[in-house]
C-alpha cells in the first residue's frame, strides 16, 4: 500500500532582528492560524518563584501598554476568533485561529501582546488568585495528582519536577516586577518563532510581518541560561497516596527520551506495539483492558512527552482498588517483556504501517500545521521531515525496537505512585 | 461564507438506510461515519446505559470479524476509529488515507447486522464499563451533572444518564444486550455518512452491494414520555469531600428546530462565550468568585436544558454565585442588549462554526448528528437564521425561559 505524505508547502525567513518566520499556505477553508512560540517557560524559573513563567503566558492577553484586557479580548471576540496565551515548560505561546479576512488584526494584537505586556497589577492580582483556586482544585482529580507525584520523583533536581501551575507557596509570591523582568529577559526576537498557516497570500503577509516585527529589537546579549539535566533514577521508588475515591490511579515508569534522541522513531515504534496506539491494539491496553477488563483508561509511552528535555516513560492505569495488585503486576509484566525480547515482525510491521499511514492526520488543521512549523524550526527537522520520517520508520526492524528498549527502558528502576483508597 | 452542507447529497436505499455523502478533494482523507438513531433516550428504566454498553460491545467481533480485528484493521491502514454515544444517538467513525478506506464499509455493514455477543466478552467488557462509570463518580462535575438532569426530568429518559446507572449496568443480561441490539440496529434506523476525497458514484454502489442485502429491520419504537411542564423551582445539594464548591443552574429549553433556539444560542453565547461575556465579566472580573464558568445549550430531538456551571473559589461562598447569575438573567428578561453585543455574539457562533469544523471527521460528524436529531439540511440555514435573530426577541427568550419556575439548582458543597 502506497503512503499518502502531506504534500506541505513551506517557507522560512529570517528578518535582520532574528525573529524566525514560517509561512505555509493552505487555502481549503477560510480560515488561518497564527502560533507564536517564545523559547521561555518554567524551565528558566527557579524554584522559589514556580509558576511564574506558565503566569507570564497566560497573562500576555491580560493588557499591553496600548490596550486593556477588555480591548484585547473585543478586538478578537469581534471577529469571532479564538485566542489563546500560555505558558508552558520550555515554550510561551500565543495562538489565534481566524477567519482569513481577520489575519492582519490578529497579528497585530500578537505583536502587540508579544512585545509590550504590561501585566497590570489588578489583572496579576486575578490570575494569582484564580492560580491559587486552580491549583487547590487539583485535588478533586486523582489522575492529576498522582501524574503530579510521579513527576516529582522522575525529574528530581530539575524545574521539570513541579507543576507547571507552580505551588500554592511560590505563585503568592510572584510579582508584576518579575514578571516584567521575566519578559524583558527571555521575550526578544532571536528567541522567538512566529508561524503563519492558512489562507493568506505569503507575499502580502511578509510585508506586514516585517512592519510589525521588524522594529523589535535584537538582544545581542540574550544566551539561553543552563538548565540541570534530568538523570535516569538509579533504584525503584513507591509512593502511596491515600484519597476516597471509588478508583486507584497508577502511574509506573521512569524518564524518557528528549526529541532529538537518534531512537526517537525506534521509540515511538515500540510505543505502539505497547501502549499507545489506535483501539486496544498495543499490548498493554489489550491485555490489561481488552482481555482482563481491569479498567476503561490504560496506556503507555515514552515518546509522546519528548521535548528539547527528555519526557517521562509512563504506564497509567485508573482501576478499581481490588484490581491494584493485579493491575500493577500486569503493567510490569508487559514493561519486562519489552525489554526483554524483541517484538514480533507482524507486530513491527503493524506499527510502522500505522505511523507511516496515519501522519497525513497530523496536517489536517491550520494550527497542526502550524505547530508542526514550530517543531520543524525547534528540532531541525526540515520541511521534507514527512517524507523523511515515512522512510527511516518505514525502514525499522524488530531488532531496532529492542535496541531501543534496551537502551531506555529499565523494569528495575520504575517509580510507582498510586493515588486512591490505598 | 463556507456552508457544510454544500454539495452534501442523500441517497435512500430501498430498506430505508439514509447515506449523506460530501465529496471534496482538498486533503486525501476520507471519514466514514455511521449512525444509529438510538441512546439513553431509547432506554426503560431498570436497563439504562444499554445503548453506551452496546457500543463497546460492538468493538467484540462479528461474524466476518475476529475480536480485535477491526482495531488490527485501523492500525495496519494507519487509521483511526472510535466511538460515541450521546442522549439521542450511537455513532462509530473510522478516518482513513483516501486510498484505503473503503474497508470502513464493509466492517460497519458487518456490525448492523452480525455483531457477535460471546458471554466471556461480554461479562469482561462489563467491567470495563465499570471503570469508566466510576472515573465520572471521582470527578468533580459528573455526579452534580447527573443530579441535575434527574431532577429537571421526572418523566422523560433525559432523566438518567448516558452512561447509566451503576446498578443497572451489574444487573445487565448478555441476552438483553443482543435483543437491544436486534431492536435497534438496522438500516431503517441508521445514516451513513462519508465525507472527503472519494468519488460518490462508486462509494454508493459499494454502499448498496454491502448494505443493500440487510432486511429494514422493524420500525422504530417512538420514545412516547413527555416531560410536563415545570412550575416552581428544584433545588437539590450533593455533599463531597471537595476542595471547592460548584454550581450548576439549569433552565428547560426547546427541542431542535424549534422557533426560539437561535435566540437562546444567541443568549448562551453572550452569556458565557469568551472573555467579553457578561457571566465572564461578573463572575471572573467584578466579583472575583469562580475559576471558571460555562453555558451549554445543545441541540437535541426533546425540549432539553440550558445549563450554566461555576467553579467557585475557595473562600467564596457558592449562594452567593448563584445570586450573581440570577441577576446577570434578571438583566437580560428586563433590557434589550445593545447592538455591538449582539453582533459580537452572532459573530462568534458563525467564526466559530466555520473554525470548528476544519478537520474532515468535524464535517462528517455535524452532518450526520443534524439528519439524525433532525435533518442535515437545517445546518444550511444555521447562519441565517442567528443573523435573524432581533435585540427584542433575545429579550422576550430569556423572559420565557431562564425563569426560576422552570430552574433547576444543584449545589456541589463541602462534605
């Protein structure tokens, strides 16, 4: 069976201040996409101010030196677009989802947004406080908290370890100066990405990218700060944390792997055949859902958190508490097995046609293809990565699925956390 | 101004099985989509969650397909497929590259008419239903929800919830799941839908090779209740070891296609879309009380509800909430919004549509929803008609309908 490969049309600018601009055209709906990535999250916070960065995302749409949150919020509401800030682990990104005929507002409040937040102390004081509500809210969702713990044990010593939402002692204390300083710092053109996809003429918007953008000024002096590498914990470690709840939740798993790992395709590979793939075909959804009927939600990968850091190799399953021991020595059952041998040719097979075959979904939207230009820009990836990436999985063996397993999966050193009526 | 229904043809066949197709070349993606006219609606109390249960049971096996194959299937054609089950309706999707999809017919010809009930995969696929039930009973909004709809509906299936009973679903029967089965699914009471880049005559003549032998099954058993009139409100509270209070107000609303929807979407919209909407203004900006609120009135074939839903903040207290949303709808049964308002709210219902339906199985889904609760064609005149809708007549909406004597209130307080 031949391979449909998203036939992507793409280009990449540099204007003389760094700013990197991706453009694709893509005129099947009236429609565009505009996602601005800036290189700065949490990851560049310290400790004793956790939540800051992911503060400073959501609060760019909260008021700039021209306009008031009000404004912002009539201006897009207006033209029945959709507009979203946030700040995540080593990305702030503001995206708008427009109807053609409204791009040029929808860049002009980004850049608005982007270059001149004024984070006005009333509107820092509301998002604290709705943080703070946020943050106790957690509580009331198991899955959450104990996704939470586990992180706090498999990415010990680095800012990856907290919740983005940062803790109901560090957000207090976070002030409209450090956030300011926060953005004076990280927030410069030769950190950022602005990617355009949609219905739109590439010539026409170059220009108005260019007056927008243009007068920001480089920082010559910007030098992304070291961050401390996660280490792959050396020894298993359980965490038991009792809620009344009607179910467990049961995180098991160690680090994984970052996106530029050389076995990121062997890894995603080996997360289809056990735990993360369509339906309950994956080993672990088969056997722990599909034939034991342990529970409605279980999986498992180590790709799909990948970042510039490595993210979590991760087993979730939320089951009745009588089901726990069997459920936990089923996850650990399949997580040895992995490792142990090599998969089977129809099983790699079945994978590969299934990545291969599926990746023309992952341009289906303005935004999607937005994203990907980020990712592509991020990682070095290169426009022609669909075709690449349909040839090099298609090109995997079950032998390269072991190689990876054994390289970064360890059954020895998994960290246990269950959350329930433990 | 794009229009989901343009070029969308329908084809009968002759044992009453409705095919919408939408044929567009643009992306090579087809969505295959069917639907059959059943859901909690269809349900008699004692055997509620059926319809949601059958579901998963049609993911088991059929007579041409082993257990596991039509997931095997998806993943080998680098597919996708699930499926949903709602108050009115039971839909099963697949998405596949153009070149390969028409293996999506032949499986759903085979479950309408030759699902298997094996009783080893029926008494396991149970208790996964189980689980599924009680990931809702630890959340913070699901058990508030249900409270809800079974008190504002006393008479009329909308009383219990999709996914059932818990009592009901351990009481459940393999053989009672396979009668339903045989009632329920059959082309009479079934849409096809296929939307993308294929070519219409040849996907209908292998529509009808496959689909065509299937007898029409009987008619289907209207849904008889008939909710009566409201008159005085219900109030009701759940205690939960919970961090933060919730409130849910929920006023009884129209069916779909009936004269006064557009203006209480209008309403829904202006009342809780995006940050200029007044329960965003009142709630999150001026009184500070909640983390988050929304407003929800979906279209359904019975006169259903129009809820609205708070996070309250801790220290807040949750009567007090509710007190700002009665004012915030007292105000809008005593004045008319004014002009801007009203056109940014129609605004956002039109771009978000439009927004809303990129992807090629948002397509398929909104066609097939609308021909199952109604017709497809009233999706055609969406735009139309909120453009129609007046300042005068949004008043005159919520002075009918967001009425204290027809509320219903839920408090989700601290245990």
């Amino acid at each position: 069976m031949k391979t449909s490969v998203p036939r992507l049309k793409a280009e990449r600018r540099e204007l003389a201040n760094g700013l990197v601009v991706l453009l694709s055209e893509n005129h099947a709906l009236p429609a565009v996409s505009v996602n601005a990535v800036v290189k700065a999250g949490e990851r560049f916070v310290p400790d004793e101010l956790a939540g800051l960065g992911s503060l400073a995302g959501e609060l760019l749409d909260e008021g700039t030196e021209a306009r008031s949150s009000q404004e912002i919020a009539e201006a897009v509401e207006a033209t029945g677009g959709e507009l979203a800030s946030s700040g995540g682990y080593a990305t702030t990104q503001l995206s708008a989802t427009l109807l053609a005929g409204d791009l040029a507002l929808g860049l002009e409040l980004v850049a608005d947004m982007l270059r001149r937040p004024s984070f006005p102390e009333d509107r820092v004081a509301l998002e604290v406080s709705r943080r703070l509500a946020e943050i106790r809210a957690r509580q009331d969702e198991p899955r959450l908290l104990a996704s939470d713990a586990f992180n706090e044990i498999v990415f010990a010593g680095t800012p990856q370890r907290r919740p983005l939402a940062g803790y109901a002692e560090t957000v207090p204390r976070v002030t409209r100066a450090d956030l300011a300083a926060h953005h004076r710092r990280f927030f410069v053109p030769n950190n950022t990405l602005l990617a355009i996809a949609g219905d739109f003429d590439a010539a026409t918007v170059g220009v108005e990218v260019e007056q927008l953008f243009g007068g920001w000024a480089r920082d010559p002096a910007f030098r992304a700060p070291a961050v401390p590498a996660p280490r792959m914990q050396t020894a298993p470690a359980t965490r038991l944390i009792r809620k009344e709840k009607e179910q467990v939740n049961i995180f098991l798993g160690h680090l994984g792997i970052a996106r530029t790992d050389p076995d990121y395709h062997a890894v995603r590979l080996l997360d289809v055949i056990l735990g993360d793939s369509p339906g309950l075909t994956s080993r672990i959804p088969r056997v722990l859902r599909d034939e034991q009927g342990l529970a409605y939600a279980v999986y498992c990968h180590a790709a799909r958190g990948a970042g510039l850091d490595p993210g979590r190799f991760a087993a979730y399953i939320g089951t009745s508490p009588g089901n726990q021991a069997r459920a936990v020595a089923g996850l650990r059952e399949q997580i040895g097995l992995i490792a142990a041998a090599a998969p089977t040719q129809d099983e790699v097979r079945g994978a590969r046609d299934y990545l291969t075959g599926s990746f023309v979904f992952e341009f289906e939207t303005n935004a999607q293809i937005a994203q990907f230009l980020v990712s592509a820009e991020t990682y070095g990836l290169g426009f022609d990565y669909p075709q690449r990436f349909v040839a090099e999985v298609g090109r995997l063996t079950p032998g390269d699925v072991l190689r990876a397993a054994r390289r970064h999966i360890s059954p020895d050193r998994l960290t246990l956390v269950v959350v329930g009526p433990v | 101004m794009f229009d989901i229904t343009e070029g969308v043809e329908r084809t009968r066949l002759a044992n009453g099985l409705t095919v919408l197709t939408r044929e567009r070349h643009d992306r090579p993606i087809v969505t295959s989509i069917i639907w059959y006219r059943v859901g909690s609606r269809n349900e008699e109390a004692g055997q509620t969650g059926k319809s949601h249960f059958l579901e998963h049971m049609l993911f088991k096996g059929t007579d041409r397909y082993g257990k596991g194959e039509i997931d095997l299937i998806t993943l080998e054609r680098g597919g996708a497929n699930n499926a949903f089950t709602d108050t009115d309706f039971t839909a099963y999707y697949f998405n596949f590259a153009a070149d390969r999809w028409p293996v999506a017919l032949e499986i759903e010809a085979s479950r309408m008419a030759h699902n298997q009930f094996a009783p080893e995969e029926f008494a396991s696929e149970k208790e996964v239903v189980e689980e599924e039930l009680r990931i809702g009973l630890d959340g913070p909004w699901d058990a508030l929800d249900q409270a809800v709809w079974a008190a504002a509906f006393q008479q009329h299936p909308y009383h219990h919830p999709v996914i059932g009973w818990l009592e009901d679903l351990e009481r459940a029967t393999r053989e009672e799941m396979e009668a339903y089965y045989r009632r329920w699914y059959h082309p009479r009471n079934a849409t096809l839908v296929i939307a993308g880049d294929f070519d219409t005559r040849d996907a209908l003549a292998r529509v009808g090779e496959l689909f065509g032998p299937i007898p029409a099954g009987p008619a289907p058993r209207p849904v008889a209740s008939r909710e009566p009139g409201q008159s005085g409100e219900r109030r009701l509270i759940l205690k939960r070891p919970t961090e933060m209070e919730r409130l849910q107000v929920a006023y009884r609303a129209p069916e779909v296609g009936h004269p006064d929807s557009p203006p209480l979407q209008v309403l829904a919209t202006l009342l809780g879309t995006g940050k200029t909407s007044r329960l965003y203004r009142r709630l999150e900006e001026r009184d500070q009380s909640v983390t988050h609120h929304s407003v929800d009135y979906q279209d359904r074939i019975d006169p259903t509800l129009f809820v609205i839903r708070a996070e309250v903040k801790p220290g807040c207290a949750v009567g007090e909430v509710e007190r700002a949303v009665a004012e915030e709808i007292d105000r809008l049964r005593q004045g008319p919004v004014a002009d801007e308002e009203l056109r940014r709210a129609k605004q956002l219902i039109k771009a978000r549509f439009v927004l809303g339906h990129e992807q090629v199985a948002d397509q398929a889904i909104a066609l097939g929803m609308y021909e199952t609760i109604h017709r497809y064609e009233h999706l055609a005149g969406l735009f139309a008609r909120i453009d129609g809708v007046g300042a005068d007549e949004v008043r005159r909406a919520a002075a009918a309908y967001l009425v204290e004597d027809h509320c219903t209130v839920g408090q989700l307080t601290h245990a």
